[in-house]
C-alpha cells in the first residue's frame, strides 16, 4: 500500500467559516480523529482541513454539536445531496453505530474535548463493528489514530 498522506498539524489551513459550533453527525467524531489528509475531493480535503485540523484539533475546546444530516463536513462532499447522502442507508448505519458507540444523539453539544474523550472508551478494534462498510477502514490509519488517542 502506498504511504498515505499526513494532515500536517503545524500547516496553515484556513479556518472554516462558521466560527460557532462544529456540526457534526455522530461518525465523523471518529472520522476526525481518524484524518490524515486522503479525502473523496481536493475541495473536501480542504474544508476538512479547515474544520478538522483548523478547529477541532487547534482548540479541544471547540463546541460541537450533532446532527443527523449532512454537517460541517459534508458540506462540499460530491456524495452529499442536499441535507442527505448519495450512500444514504450505509451513512445512516454508520451514524446509528456511532452515535450508540459514543451515546450521542443529535441535537447535543459538547466541546471536542469531550468527544475524543468518549470516543477514548472505544478500542481500536470495535471500528470493525461500528465503521463496518467505510471504504477508509481497511487503511487502518483510523484505527492507529485512536490508537495513539488512548495512549495520551
Ligand atoms: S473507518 Fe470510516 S467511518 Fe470509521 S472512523 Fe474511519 S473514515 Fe470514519
């Protein structure tokens, strides 16, 4: 496999936009730990980005709040249609496994610190169940985020 590449923490990265709460839907929280830089489009590799690197991982103490559509992430994703998703009954399956994985549900808030530190009580292993259907995970470079994330 070919080396992949790395969001870099120290580049410059545009904050995104909206300087109040990141919209998230319960399985991007792993998704964000998860990112190193390899996303479905150059423009949905910038705004994640501008909303991972810019905001969740500049400040822990950046607000969150979930929804169960399409969030900040989805934003400029070429499978988003409106509020929804293109691979709508895997996202929904996803979204349903991590919001019970991390006992969220949409509507909450939280700071980011304190949704790493839920996603913390997951092992590596249990994305095999919770994340079953995403092409990303037999890269394995989620499982090896949350793998150092336990480690802190
Ligand atoms: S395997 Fe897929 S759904 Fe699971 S954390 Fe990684 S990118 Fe997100």
């Amino acid at each position: 496999m070919s080396r992949l590449p790395t969001a870099d923490p120290q580049k410059q990265v545009k904050a995104a936009p909206n300087s109040g709460a990141v919209l998230l839907r319960p399985h991007h929280v792993l998704c964000a730990i998860g990112w190193t830089g390899r996303g479905y489009s150059p423009a949905f590799s910038a705004n994640m980005d501008a909303v991972v690197v810019g905001r969740l991982r500049a400040d822990p103490e950046t607000p969150v709040e979930f929804t169960g559509t399409a969030d900040s992430v989805c934003a400029p994703c070429p499978h988003r249609r409106g509020l929804g998703c293109a691979s709508g009954e895997k996202i929904a399956d996803l979204d349903r496994n991590h919001a019970q994985a991390l006992d969220i549900q949409p509507g909450d808030k939280m700071s980011w610190a304190e949704a790493q530190a839920r996603a913390k009580r997951l092992r590596p292993d249990d994305l095999d169940r919770i994340c079953a259907r995403c092409q990303w995970l037999e890269y394995g470079m989620c499982k090896d985020a949350l793998r150092r994330l336990r480690q802190e």
